[in-house]
C-alpha cells in the first residue's frame, strides 16, 4: 500500500499531474515553448489574481524569497519583517545577507500578527519594504493579511508590500491585483500539486518600476532579464527551463481552474475544520488558535506521554507520513498538511492511524 503523504511540502502529486511530466522534450526557443509559456501565463495569471506576468524560475520556495529581496530592495534600505514563525525568520536572514536593514517585529509562534503594533512599528519609521509570510507553515497559522496590507497602504503607501505564499497559494484566499499587493512569491510543491522545483513570482507595476532602477545583484534570479525574455517573440526564458516541471504546472493550474479557484479556497478551509474538529475530539489540542489556523496545515500539540517520535514511528509503521516541529517547536508539535490534493478520505486515514497509536482503538 501506498504511504500517504502529510507533510506540508512537496504534497502528493495527482496521476494527471505526474502523466504530464512524460512530454516529449522540445525546443525551449522555439513556437511550441512559446506557447507552453503563454498558456501558463495566462493560467497563473489567474491564480494569483493579477493582470501582470508571473515569472517562472527553476528553485524553490527559498529561491523566490531571495529574488524578491534581491531584485526590489537595495543595499541599506530598511524593511520591516513581520515575524512569527521559522519562514518569516529564514526571510530576514535572506535579507540580512543582502545587505539591508531589518527591523524585525516579532510575535509568539503559533498566534498571528498584532495589527496594533504593526501601525505603532509603521509610523515610528519609513520602511521601503514589508515582509510577510502569508501562512506560516511551521506554526500552522494563517496571518491576517488582507488587512495588513490595507493598513500599511493606508499608513505608508510608498512601501512595497511583499508576501511570502508558498503554502497559501491555491489554498487561502489571495487577491494580488485588489488587494494591493506589490510581491506574491510561492511555489511548485505545494497547493500547486507539482513537484518541487518552480519558483513562481510576480510583482506590481510600481515595483517592476523600481526593478528597472536598480543594478541586479544576481543573473539567476534577474527579473529584468526574465521580463526581457518572456516577451520575446516567441516567449521565453533567459536559460533552460524545467521543461517537464512545466508540463505537470501546466496539467495541475488546468484542474485548479476547473474547480475554481474560490472553490479550491473553501475545500481547503472545510478540510482544515473537519480536522481540528477530529483531533479534539480526540483530546489533542491544536496549536494556534481557531481564529488564525491555516487552512492548508493543522499543527498539533504532541501530547507528553506518547512524544513525537512514538507518533511518527506509529504513523508510518501504519502508512502515513506526517512533520515534526521545527528550531524552538521541536518534539512540541506535529503537523499534516491538507493542501493540493490531499482530501478527506486521506485525512481519515490519518484519524484511525493516529487512534491506533493513541490506544483508542
């Protein structure tokens, strides 16, 4: 029997998804790259709710982040990291290493962002840029970011606004273009149901301005360069693509859009409450609280006389595969993705596993 797979990243990858990926090679300089490129444009386009290009890098969820840093922000500028979480901490360290000042406003994992303080840190300082992890995945909290955005446009509108969405990304709700958003930065392995490897960003008008005005620190993740390509005649990327990366996000966005993209939002929510709601029944507590949980990754309390690792080892032994807590939160939580394809009847799977383990049963 196949294991099922919980972990918050990569997420099991559906048939159709995986299929793609047998694509013949072809010419990435040629017509039929080109209209590959098109097409996900127009899809993606879709799902981040914007009308500007998204760009397509071979990387990771790590990879975005540093290209957002390192193609909107100079050295020296100060920004302000909004922290709660180890992603939000890995985000700072990227910017560190790029030579700006961050002011770093910190909250206590597993709650969310104090707006409060948010607008007390906002008019204390002028800050060129926001950083923001839209879900924590290491926590399991899902931060208030619609309203944040609305509150620094209001306080500072020249900031630029940029939002970690890796594991919210087709799971939460996301509106780049109405919100105001000037960086939405996600990737492959996660709500998308593709596998590791594609690092997705797209940036607002104002900020592809300030773009064209400063020097790129990398040619890798140039967006400049990436922009120059994609419009091309046929379209473009600056260097060899993941090409059979591209066919299975190509075959994933084409399931996205035939659900809806509103749609995938509400499942993902109604899988995370039917699983709070099955953990407590079984006397576990979830980690965050109701009112900021994630939809796409539920962190659970490791209860004290089983510990992490009893859990972990059970689980498997029964085919099911989920993540421990991580840095300060190790050996205290486990979590279990329900984002992409992951559905009820693997959350099921999961439930009975876990009762077993437990002694329940």
């Amino acid at each position: 029997m196949k294991d099922i797979l919980l972990i918050p990243g990569p997420t099991p990858v559906p048939e159709d998804v995986r299929g793609a990926m047998f694509e013949d090679m072809i010419d990435h300089r040629g017509e039929r790259f080109g209209k590959l490129l098109d097409r996900l444009q127009f899809k993606l386009k879709k799902v981040f709710m914007t009308s500007r290009p998204v760009y397509i890098f071979p990387g990771t969820g790590t990879g975005a982040l540093e290209c957002a840093v390192s193609n909107l922000f100079d050295r020296g500028e100060r920004i302000l990291s909004l922290s709660n979480g180890a992603f939000a901490e890995r985000w700072i360290e990227i910017a560190r290493r790029r030579g700006l000042e961050v002011d770093a406003l910190e909250f206590s994992h597993g709650s969310a962002w104090e707006l409060s303080e948010v607008e007390k840190a906002l008019k204390n300082k002028v800050y060129a840029g926001v950083l923001m992890t839209h879900n924590e995945t290491s926590t399991g909290v899902l931060n208030p970011l619609r309203e944040a955005v609305y509150l620094i446009r209001e306080i500072s509108p020249d900031t630029l606004i940029c939002v970690d969405a890796v594991s919210s990304l087709g799971g939460a709700p996301l509106m780049m273009d109405e919100w105001g958003i000037d960086a939405v930065l996600t990737a492959s392995q996660k709500a998308l149901m593709t596998p590791p490897g594609l690092a997705l960003v797209a940036i607002s008008e104002r900020a592809f301005k300030k773009v064209l005005n400063l020097t790129p620190s990398s040619y890798y993740w140039d967006i400049k360069l990436a922009d120059e390509y994609l419009n091309k005649k046929p379209s473009q990327t600056p260097y060899t693509p993941s090409l059979s990366l591209l066919y299975a996000l190509d075959r994933a966005l084409t399931m996205i859009l035939e659900e809806g993209v509103e749609n995938s939002w509400r499942r993902h929510e109604e899988l995370a409450r039917f699983l709070r709601s099955e953990v407590r029944k079984l006397g576990l507590e979830v980690f965050p609280k109701e009112e900021c949980a994630s939809p796409t990754v539920t962190a659970i309390r490791v209860p004290e006389p089983l510990g992490f690792a009893k859990i972990k080892k059970g689980l498997e032994e029964r085919g099911v595969i989920v993540a421990g807590g991580q840095d300060s939160l190790k050996g205290k939580i486990f979590r279990v993705a329900h984002m992409g394809s992951v559905g009820k009847n693997e959350l099921l799977i999961f439930i009975n596993a876990l009762k077993e383990v437990m002694g329940l049963v």
